[in-house]
C-alpha cells in the first residue's frame, strides 16, 4: 500500500564495504528510511522482529549462511515485507526456490543505483522485478511440472497477461501494451488467479513458474 511516509528499508550483506555504500546512497532517496543493514540471516531475524520493515534488500551468498535461512524463518515469523534478492549471482535452481520461498525479485549487484531504487518501489507497490533478462533463465531452471496436477491450459491472452505480470507492469501498463482495456486485464488475471487457484500476484508468478512454464 502506497502512503506518504518513506519505504522502510533493511540491507542485509556480509560484504561491509557493500553494505554501509548502499545504505548510504539509498538514505540520500526522499522516499526512503534506512532502518539498519546487518551481516547475517540472525542479525537480520532480529532487526525484523523489533523495527517495521517494508522492504529486505537481501544477498543470497552471506558468508557463513545463505539468505534462503532469513526466508524461512522470516516466513514462519509472520513477516509480511517484501524481499528483494541483491547477488553477484545465484543458479537457477538457486533462484527458482527463492521464488517458491516468496521473494519479490533478483537484482544483480552490477546494477545501477537508479535500478536498484526504481526495482525497491516496485516491489514495495506489489510487483514482482527481475532484471531483463534473467527471469529467462530462471524460467528454464524451474522443475518439470508435476504429473498429478490437474492443469487447465492458458489461453493466448492469458500467456500474453502472464508474460508482463512477470515483468512487473502494473494493469494499465499491460493494457497499454496490449492496447486493450484495463478492466479486461483484470478479467484476464481473475481468470488466471482461477485456474491457477490463487489470490495474489505473487503466488501467481510463483505457481506459473512451478506448473505452466510449459505453457509460457
């Protein structure tokens, strides 16, 4: 949800160099509050459970841990931020979990710090971001889908909706793009949230990930 005060920020790396710089740089944003930056899943787990946070800037290699540790146990705490993986790289294997965890994007460190601010508003408004390119290959990295589940097959518009849904367009973006109205983009998702059986965007790219890849 949209609202006046700054988006709550937490960076969580183990590179302190890394760390402290993007705090840094991302503190001089009008609409954005540092609320700590940490080394570890715990240091993290902690800091979440006493500071409000709407967005976990997170790397995925932490040393002595991997950030999939903050994911699990934030989950299971009830933590209802958004996660944003920020990586010199992971495998798509590696990337394809995450997403099955509830990340809400990977961002390569090589990126711009106007692509880092614009991919945390993003996820912060409830889109999903993946640097161009790179959701392709997380595509090929998810598992076959599984044989017992009863699919119903996607329609073309469907794919087309699905496809600017992973980009993280908002409706009227994808209806711009599609040069359609906005209120049948969100006929089309409301079928789509049907077949697939749920409820929000997130689980949406989730489970198209895990069980339609075929399909896209």
């Amino acid at each position: 949800m949209q609202t006046d005060r700054p988006i709550r920020i937490l960076v969580v790396d183990d590179h302190t160099l890394f760390r402290e710089s993007v705090a840094r740089l991302l503190a001089a944003e009008k609409d954005f509050e540092i609320v700590g930056h940490c080394a570890s899943a715990n240091e993290a787990l902690r800091l979440v459970a006493q500071t409000p946070v709407d967005v976990v800037l997170l790397d995925y290699d932490l040393g002595n841990g991997k950030g999939t540790e903050f994911l699990c146990e934030a989950k299971a705490a009830g933590f209802a931020g958004r996660v944003l993986i920020v990586t010199a790289g992971v495998t798509e294997i590696e990337a394809a979990e995450m997403i099955r965890q509830g990340i809400a994007g990977v961002l390569r460190k090589h990126c711009s710090l106007a692509a880092l601010a614009q991919s945390i508003r993003d996820v912060h408004a409830g889109k999903e971001y993946f640097e161009p390119g790179y959701l392709r290959s997380v595509l090929l990295g998810v598992t076959a889908p599984q044989p017992d589940l009863q699919r119903k097959k996607l329609t073309d518009r469907e794919r087309q909706v699905l496809r600017h849904v992973f980009e993280g367009l908002a409706n009227k973006e994808i209806a711009d793009r599609l040069q359609v109205s906005e209120s049948a983009v969100k006929t089309t998702l409301q079928q789509l949230f049907s077949k697939t059986g749920v409820r929000t965007r997130s689980q949406l790219v989730r489970t198209a990930l895990e069980n339609y890849k075929d399909q896209l």
